[in-house]
C-alpha cells in the first residue's frame, strides 16, 4: 500500500509479511514433494553380444509383425528396443505396438485384441544391424504390475526383396516367448525369444506430508511468532 492509503481495520506491514509467511509455510508443508522418475528397464532379454547366438524371422508385406511377450512393472510405457538387421535396402515406417496377450506364457503365448499402444515411427533405412533400435511411446498407457503383454515390431514395408530381420535367441534365455503374424493369425514359438528391452516411468516417488498435528504446531508457531512482534512494534511506537 502506497503512504496516506487508508488500510484495512488490524492491518500492519509486519501483520501482513506474517501472514505471507504463514500462507507459504501451509503451501510448503501441505504439497507433498514429486521426484521426477527416469525410464528403467521393466523387462528384456540380453543382447545378441552379450550370449553369442542368434538366428532372425524376415519381416516382410506377406507377414509384417513379430512379437515378444513380457512382463511389466507398475508404471508408464516409455519406450521399447528392438535388435534388428536389414536384408537388402528396406525402406518405410517401423513401430513398436504393445498388445494383450492371450495363451501360456513362455510357450505359446501372442498377441490379442487390438493395439493397446503404437510408438512414433522410425524409417528402416536407419537400422544399424545388431544394436538396439528404440521406438518411444507417449507414456500414456499404464501396465499393471506383474501382468504379461506383447510387444511387437510391425513394418509397413511394400518391396519383398528388400526387408527386415526380427533378431532371436537360440539360446532361451527369457521367460516368454515371440510369435509371427501371417495369414491374419499369430503363429507362437517355444524355441526362441526375441532380443528386446522394455522401459517404464515407474510412479514418482512421494515425499510423505508431515502429520496434521506437525503443520499444526508449526503453523500455529509462526502464528505467535507474528503476534509476539507486532506486539513489540506496537510498544516501540508508543
């Protein structure tokens, strides 16, 4: 308030700093503090370097997805990888769909129902063979802890001369299983597993908010503290 304005009936600058004071001290006290969450791996299976065995499934227009199913943690999906291999020039739009499943997990487990989640695309002319591709989702879809789901590469690709190669482990060293799609059918398979990684935004963290009796000892602390000095203003000025 300027000098010479009128003020309202009680009101002082010390009066009015407390009171500022105290409203922060609420804010503070009754937001509970968020850390932000950073993507972690929710389920994969090693790298093809890492277990020195592999084989492929051709992605092409006449069977155009490979699947994988896993299991999720509680969160947000983020992202997926895929390790992949071109034959050829492939070119054309590649996405990542995450699906229900349906079947026994690890033997004939696929896909079911309609895509619950697409990535944003990436162009098959950038795969490097043998590393990781990743295809980044909107972290819109939360999973459910504990439950199964497939995640499939899907390549839009029209030439099959020029196609992609869905990586496989030989070896088996994860607890689902992948699945082709041909024919408008999912076909299973017990004897491989895809090389892929799925990452989550697992629910940030909460700071627990102090009990109500805490804030209100505190606030009612900075309360006294505000009527002891204006009190003592007062004496001053008179």
């Amino acid at each position: 308030m300027h000098s010479g304005e009128p003020q309202p009936s009680g009101w002082t600058p010390i009066a009015g700093r407390m009171t500022l004071v105290v409203a922060l001290l609420a804010a503070a006290l009754l937001v509970p503090a968020i850390a932000a969450a950073s993507p972690v791996v929710a389920d994969s299976n090693p790298s093809p370097g890492a277990t020195g065995s592999g084989s492929g499934w051709g992605i092409t227009p006449n069977r155009p997805q490979a699947a994988q199913t896993f299991t999720a943690i509680a969160g947000t999906l983020d992202s997926a990888d895929f390790y992949l291999e071109k034959l050829g020039n492939p070119t054309g739009s590649m996405y990542a769909v995450v699906y229900a499943m349906t079947g026994t997990y690890g033997s004939d487990s696929v896909p079911t129902g309609p895509p619950l989640a697409t990535s944003a695309a990436v162009n098959a002319s950038t795969i490097r063979s043998y590393v990781p591709i990743p295809f980044h989702f909107d972290n819109t879809l939360s999973l459910a802890e504990g439950t199964h789901y497939a995640v499939a590469l899907r390549y839009d690709g029209t030439d099959p001369n020029n196609w992609v190669s869905f990586r496989l482990d030989t070896a088996r060293h994860h607890p689902g299983n992948p699945s082709l799609y041909q024919g408008s059918k999912w076909w299973p398979s017990s004897m491989y597993d895809a090389y892929f990684a799925v990452y989550e935004n697992p629910p940030a963290p909460v700071v627990p908010t102090p009990a109500s009796s805490e804030w209100s000892l505190a606030l009612l602390a900075v309360s006294a503290l505000g009527v002891a000095g204006e009190v003592m203003r007062r004496r001053a000025v008179s």
